[in-house]
C-alpha cells in the first residue's frame, strides 16, 4: 500500500474482548473519487463481528478492502474467546444470504430450544420447572436457526469469507479483500472534520473522509464520543452480576453420567438455564467438537476482567448453594473460567461524533449486556446494514447523512432488543420474593399444561410475545437500508439528477 493510497482511508474497529488500552484495532476505507472508493482496513477480531461483516457488506457493494490487524495472526486462542456463542435467526440469515450457510452449519448445532431449572435445586436434587421448544414456523418466517458455535469458527467463517472471491458479486467492481496483520493503530486525530486521520505504530499516518469505528465498549472511538458528550470514558455501570465462562471437552463431560445426559436428544439440542435466585447458569453444546459452554451469574465476584483473562476466583468458589449438576460442572472444567462484569451501559446522545466524520458500529455504539442471546447478531446486522448503505452512492458529499441515516434506523431496534435483553437477565436472577414465585409458579403451570416455558395462557399476551418475536428474528439489516433509501435518500438522488439537466440545458 503506497502513501498515496492511505490518504483517503475511512476507519472501521473491530470491537474488542480486551481492555481498552489497545488502540490498534479498525477498519479503513478509501472514499476518493474513483470508482470503487471502499478499501477497507480491519483490527484486532476477538469478540464482535460488526467490523468484518461490515468489510463483506461493503466488497459485496463493490468496494476493494484492506484488512488492518493489529496482530501477527488471526485467532490465536490467547486473544479470542474459548467458548461458544448463540447466534439466532436475525445473525444468522444475514450469513445464509452471502452464501455461508453450508460453512456454518458444517460448524455448528442448530438449537431447538431450552429447559430451566432451579439454580439451588431443592433439597440436594434438581428441580425442574419446563421446556421451551421454537416454533418452526417462527424458524420459517425467519429464514433462520438459533446456531450453537465456537467464537473462533464463526471468526474463519467470516475471514474466509471476507478473502473468498466467489462471494463477490458478478459484475461488481470489487476484489478479494486484503489482510494486513501487524497493524496496530496507536492514536487518532478528529479536529479535520472533513478529513479524521489515524496513526499507526509504525509511524504511517492514515487520513480519512469518514471513520466507522466498530472497537468495543471498552475502544477508543467511544471513548472520543463520550468525552465530546463530557461524560467519564468508563460510564457503564456494573449491576452486581458477574459472568464466569468455563468450557469442558466432549471427552471428558462423558466421563460423568450426569452430564453425558446432555448430549442425548433433545437436550443435545437444548440450552440448560438455572434461574434465581439472585444468579443463574446455562449450559450449551457448541460447534463440530461438540463441547460444552458453560457460563454462571453470581454476584460474588467485583473483578472487571476479559474474555481471555483468568478469572482471580476459582468457579468453584463462586457458584453459592446450587443443583448438583451445576457445581458437577464447574469442577470438569479444564481451563481457568474468565469472569466479566455484566454493566448497564451509557446511552449515548448520538452515535454520531459531533466534530468530525465518526459514526460507532456494533459494541462501541452500544453495548449489550455480557453473553446476551443478540449481541452477535445485533453486531452482524450494524455491519450489513452500513455495507448496504454505503452500496447507493459513492458520492462522498452524503457520507454523513448516510452516518445518521445509520443512527436513526438502527437506534430504536438495537434500544429495544436490549432492553428486552436486561428484562431476561432480571427475570433469571429474581431474588427470593413474591415476584420469583409467580415466575416459578407460572412456568410449573405451563410444563404441567403441556405448553411452552415462556407461553402466557393468554391469548392476548402470547399474540403480543409472538408479534415481538417477529419482530425480532424476521428483520433483515439490508431491507431497512433499502427501506430508507427509498423512502428518503434516494429523493436527495432524484433532486440533484433533476439539477444537473437544468444545468445541462
């Protein structure tokens, strides 16, 4: 890459599992005034996929990419996450519909629903409350399935992805996207508010018309915007919950009878939940290897810590009275449990920087409670959405009435699944009280009924709790950029031909 062709660079992050003292993690694009103005450069891929998914979107618009990473490989398991992850419909179409469907599911066990339990089971037994199963036709009208993968292979599948040139569309201008590791990004200079600029370990300062930072909670574009908002760059605000992640091989959870039953159908295809009080624990098998990933709620842990850092407590220290199955659990686990805190995060007034050309994607727009069932999907669906955008103009004077456009389509979904996802996280980890028992009360009653867990009995609620669902996982990121693009970017389109002629005539 000449110097030439780094001065017209747009950034994109990459969210991060680590600590926000790593500044080296972004996506750059080139809007000049060529043709295919997106050449797109991505950092460091640990935890969130809005960033890369944002590099397929825009190669699959036509754009060439460049690929920044801050280290010297891709995935190394002392940077990623061990354990797996849930991707549900709204994730996981996006990725049919770029052709990975075959990569996933080769990886990957579509899930069917959950069971609950008790977490303190009753009297030295488990104490079962029910079963939820999906609705098929929820599945059908999603064009989807709930994925249980690892971190690590749905990061190939994308990388694959985003290298592969089969899944450039025939007819565009677009290449194989371009990796470059050692790449780290060390500062970043918003006061050109036409032209932000970033600057790499090596010295190379990189100019932009645009930057999409996509680095996290803990990154330093929303650092910047929260200081341009004069709130503390360390905002969010931790709810008394922490999450331990351990992970047991195959082998060696069939090695104890009472956890072999999870691999027998249909739990094989099942999440276990424990809920409350005042904690809660699930456990899923996840990917090709058929593993276990097991995370625990507990409110016995302050320490702040990462995805790839040890946890200072042992699991087994934390767990308080719980099913026999639970603490069977955390003794199998092979590896030290990390522990994060799960946080109420800061709101930001805009995800849009107020000085320069910054938009925030994914993590670092907004965060999402730790180990939320949508915090993949809800970052794949930011990356598709700015792809497809960013597809219908390469005028460089709208960049940032695409970048609110961005904002105002996105806010209100992203607002709403994550403040259902906080509900999910209370009603888990209700502590003893009337409000627990009528939880517990009511899912008895349903199992007992032959319903699912989560059903109402009332025709009225469960309607309402169905049009949610809908709502949820029959959205597609590319139909509401093309929504709005025809309701009110392409007037803009039509206006500006309309002023040519004149001028022409």
């Amino acid at each position: 890459m000449t110097r030439e062709e780094s001065l017209q660079f747009v950034r994109y992050a990459l969210p991060s599992a680590r600590r926000a003292t790593n500044g080296g993690r972004l996506l750059l694009v080139p809007l000049s005034q060529v043709r295919s103005f997106a050449r797109l450069a991505v950092g460091h891929t640990n935890q969130h996929f809005s960033g890369l998914t944002a590099a397929i979107a825009l190669k699959y618009a036509g754009h060439d990419v460049l690929v920044l990473e801050k280290e010297a490989t891709l995935g190394r398991s002392d940077v990623i996450p061990r354990a797996g992850i849930r991707l549900p419909p709204n994730g996981c179409k996006v990725l049919f519909d770029w052709g990975l469907e075959d990569a996933l599911r080769a990886r990957s066990i579509a899930g069917e629903g959950f069971t609950a339990w008790k977490y303190q089971g009753l009297e030295g037994e488990r104490d079962f409350l029910g079963t939820h199963r999906w609705p098929p036709e929820l599945l059908t009208d999603a064009h989807g399935d709930f994925l249980q993968l690892l971190h690590k292979d749905l990061l190939q599948v994308l990388y694959d992805a985003a290298l592969a040139a089969h899944t450039i569309p025939k007819g565009s201008n677009g290449s194989p996207v371009v990796i470059r590791f050692n790449a780290e990004i060390i500062d970043s200079d918003l006061s050109d508010a036409s032209s932000p600029s970033v600057t790499l370990s090596s010295g190379d300062v990189l100019h932009a018309n645009v930057i999409i930072g996509a680095d996290g909670a803990r990154g330093h574009f929303r650092q910047k915007l929260l200081a341009e908002e004069n709130q503390d760059t360390d905002a969010d605000v931790p709810r008394g919950l922490a999450v331990y992640t351990a992970t047991i091989p195959k082998a060696r959870a069939l090695t104890e009878p009472a956890i072999a039953k999870l691999y027998d159908y249909p739990q094989s295809k099942m999440v276990t939940f424990w809920v409350g009080p005042n904690r809660g624990a699930q456990v899923f098998v996840a990917g090709r290897e058929q593993g276990l990933t097991f995370w625990v709620y507990t409110p016995d842990s302050d320490q702040d810590g990462s995805w790839t850092e040890p946890s200072e407590r042992p699991l087994t220290e934390v767990l308080g009275d719980c099913d026999p199955l639970i603490e069977r659990l955390a003794q199998l686990a092979t590896s030290p449990a990390t522990c994060v805190q799960i946080k109420n995060s800061h709101h930001l007034e805009s995800w849009v920087s107020s000085s320069s050309n910054v938009v925030l994607l994914g993590e670092a727009a907004h965060p999402f409670p730790t180990v939320s069932l949508h915090t993949y999907s809800i970052a794949i669906e930011d990356g598709a959405f700015i792809g497809k955008i960013f597809s219908h103009t390469r005028n460089a004077s709208r960049i940032r009435e695409f970048m609110n456009a961005f904002e105002e389509v996105r806010k209100p979904r992203c607002s709403h699944i994550y403040q259902s996802e906080k509900t999910y996280i209370d009603v888990m980890a209700l502590p003893d009280s009337p409000m627990q028992q009528a939880r517990d009360s009511a899912m008895r009653a349903n199992d007992a009924a032959g319903r699912n867990l989560m059903d109402s009995g009332d025709e009225d609620s469960l309607q309402t709790m169905w049009d949610d669902m809908r709502m949820v996982f029959d959205y597609h990121p590319a139909d509401a950029a093309d929504d709005w693009w025809m309701a009110w970017g392409r007037l803009r389109s039509l206006s500006e031909a309309r002023n040519d002629l004149e001028d022409f005539s």
